[in-house]
C-alpha cells in the first residue's frame, strides 16, 4: 500500500504549503518572486546563456529597437557566428552572456507586456532549434512554465499556438483548451492569429488595446466562420455564415442551438459597435468587456465543433 502525504490527510495542510493566490498579472508580481520564478526555470535547464536565448534575445532587440532594453547586446554588437559544420554557421559563445544578462534584466524589472512578449520570442527559438538535441523541448518548456504559472497565480498560460488569458479554471480545462487543441492544425492559422493578437492588446492592458482586443476577437471568430463554411478566409457576415453553416450540417442547428449562438451573436456585435476598435468609438472597451468577448467567442467556436 503506497504511503499518503501528509498533505493528503490534512487539507488545511495543503492550504498553508500552496495557498491560493489567485490570478496577478505580471507586474504585480514583486521583483523577489520574480527571481523566484527565474530560478525555478533555470534549475530545470531553461533561460541557460546558450543559443537559444541568445537568438531569442537578439531577435527582440532587433523588432523592438526603440525600446533601448538590451544595452548588452547591443554593445556588444553581433549575432556573431563560428565557422560551423558542413557550411553551416554556428552562433559564437560570445553573444551568450551579454543575451543572458538583458534577458534576465527585461524579466527581473520591465512591465508585463514586455516580458511576455521576450518570452513567445524564446517559445519560438525552441521550436526553431528543437533545443538539447531534440524535438518537443517547446512542449517540456510549456509543461514547466505552466505549472510555475499556476503555482504563482500568473495570468496567462502558454496555449497550443500563443500565450493565453488565463481565466477561471473550469473555463480553462472545459473551453479554452479543447478549443485551442482543435485549433491547432494549420488550416486555422487565421483564426490562431487574430486570437494570438486579441489576447496580447488584452495584456496590455489599455482602454485602446481593450479595443483592439475586442475587434480582433470578432475578427478570429469571423475568420472561422469563413474557415469552416467556405473552406477559406474572404467574404461572409458572421449571421450569413451561421445561416449557411447550418444549411450545410456544419453548425448545429436545434432549436435550443439556434438560440444559444444568435444571442452569442447579437452580444458580440453590440460590444463591437459600442467598444470596438472603430472610428469614432462610443466609448473605450474595458477589461471586462474584452474578457467577455474572448470567453463568448471561445464558447461560440465550442458549440460548433
């Protein structure tokens, strides 16, 4: 018979060693448990002075210049490369520590926005360079990233495609992620796109971005439409497409159905109209209007497929 933690006996237990923290955004998370969760990354072998993240880095210096964010790697000039095997360039080891050095300032001491954005830059390296001789290290990352994630109330978690608002968790394991899986494949790129935006102008949390993040939700959700009804993105009002769509058996169409997706509809186009990112606006989109938009759209997408 297997021994029961203690933990497993005593919830009150449990309670005291992992309390709920519930879901902060990035900056309001102290620069103490930042360190924290940097450290808990590089016990597990991620955020190490290597190629990865001294591609990640320099890829970020070079999109967002005007930051003036990584001073050093930027003084110290490069990506500079050795001679290679077989003609192909390898990434010199001199660029390691000065990418290691920005990377961990961004993380330690900038705002939100910035640092999940450095973050999807090295998502991408690992793809890229199926790091430690490998595939699948962007997956054993994610797995990592997503726990430390929950432990620490962080707001978002790494998606099948994109970092993703991170919601209730019964929101999370019954919509989101079933929804995100299905997404995956490649003929859902427009929609991955658009949702992957929404949900980066949603972190940065401004009432224009709250905008933004509203239309491009509408715009995601429209681009499936178009996907699943038409075969490809192009014409179509999302009532056309549901109308046709259940024409053709794509989307359901009982009664109770019908219902469910012309209210969800009707929803969607009043926030569009009055909070969207449209010239002249009604008046500016909020967090909770934007939060709505992206959970009604996801619950949408659900009940079609």
């Amino acid at each position: 018979m297997a021994f029961s933690k203690w933990t497993e006996v005593d919830k009150e237990t449990l309670g005291f060693l992992s309390p709920d923290l519930g879901i902060r955004s990035w900056n309001e998370i102290d620069k103490e448990q930042r360190k924290q969760i940097w450290q808990h990354l590089r016990n597990k072998g991620w955020f190490e002075a290597d190629e990865v993240l001294s591609a990640s880095i320099h890829k970020f210096n070079e999109t967002y210049r005007t930051l003036n964010v990584c001073d050093k790697v930027t003084n110290h000039g490069g990506r500079h490369y050795d001679g290679g095997y077989h003609g192909i360039r390898t990434a010199s080891k001199c660029c390691f520590n000065p990418a290691l050095e920005d990377f961990y300032f961004i993380f330690l001491n900038l705002e939100q926005g910035t640092v999940y954005e450095l973050i999807t830059f090295y998502i991408i390296e690992l793809e890229v360079t199926h790091a430690y001789g490998y595939d699948g290290a962007e997956k054993r990352f994610t797995k990592m990233f997503n726990e430390i994630s929950d432990q620490y109330g962080l707001n978002i978690f790494i998606g099948e495609t994109s970092l993703v608002i991170k919601q209730d968790e019964k929101i999370i394991e019954e919509i989101y992620k079933p929804v995100l899986s299905y997404l995956s494949d490649k003929k859902w790129l427009p929609v991955n796109r658009d949702l992957a935006e929404a949900n980066k102008a949603y972190l940065k949390a401004t009432e224009e971005d709250y905008s933004r993040c509203i239309t491009l939700t509408i715009s995601a959700l429209q681009a499936f439409l178009q996907i699943l009804v038409k075969g490809q993105t192009g014409k179509g009002d999302i009532s056309d497409l549901v109308k046709e769509g259940q024409k053709l058996a794509l989307i359901p169409s009982d009664p109770f159905s019908t219902k469910i997706l012309k209210d969800i509809e009707a929803s969607l186009m009043r926030e569009r109209q009055s909070k969207g990112d449209a010239h002249p606006k009604d008046v500016y989109g909020d967090e909770k209007t934007a939060r709505l938009a992206l959970n009604i759209t996801m619950i949408f997408i659900q009940h079609c497929i």
